[in-house]
C-alpha cells in the first residue's frame, strides 16, 4: 500500500475542510495523519494519506476543489507487505 504526504493550500472557509475529507475518502484513500494551520489569510493541511489507487487522482481532484488553491505531494513511500514483514 503506498503512503504518500500531500500539504494542500486554501482559503479558510468553514467548510472547505469538510470537502476535501469527502473527496479522499470518496477516492478511496485513508487518512492516516493530518495538521492543520491558519497562516494570515491561508490555511495550510498537511495530511498523509494511504491506498492502492493513484495518487494522481486524488491530487488532481483536490486541486479542482472550491478554495483549494495549491495542493503538492512530498514525499512517497512503499509500506512492505505484511508477509515479508513476518519472515
């Protein structure tokens, strides 16, 4: 399953939040961690988020959002398997 940290941009409306949750999980992907900060008229996410689907996709889809004005992904990562990890 890959894990992938995407930091994401927006206006601070009260419900811009609420849709950016609702398109990852409609994408199929898992929030794993998420911060999040209000820096003058921004706020800034960071959330990590994890699936077999292409992260393309949910960024993508992000970046069309209402509000959404930047969202980039930083790192990426391979979680082994849980079989190779019991070997």
């Amino acid at each position: 399953m890959s894990e992938h940290t995407l930091y994401i941009e927006m206006n601070p409306s009260p419900d811009v939040l609420e849709r950016v949750l609702r398109v990852t999980r409609h994408r199929g992907f898992t929030v794993r961690n998420m911060n999040m900060a209000y820096a003058g008229n921004q706020s800034q996410m960071a959330v990590t988020v994890s699936s077999e689907r292409p992260i393309d996709q949910l960024t993508r889809q992000l970046d069309k959002l209402f509000d959404v004005t930047d969202c980039r992904i930083e790192t990426a990562c391979e979680s082994a398997p849980a079989a190779a990890a019991n070997a």
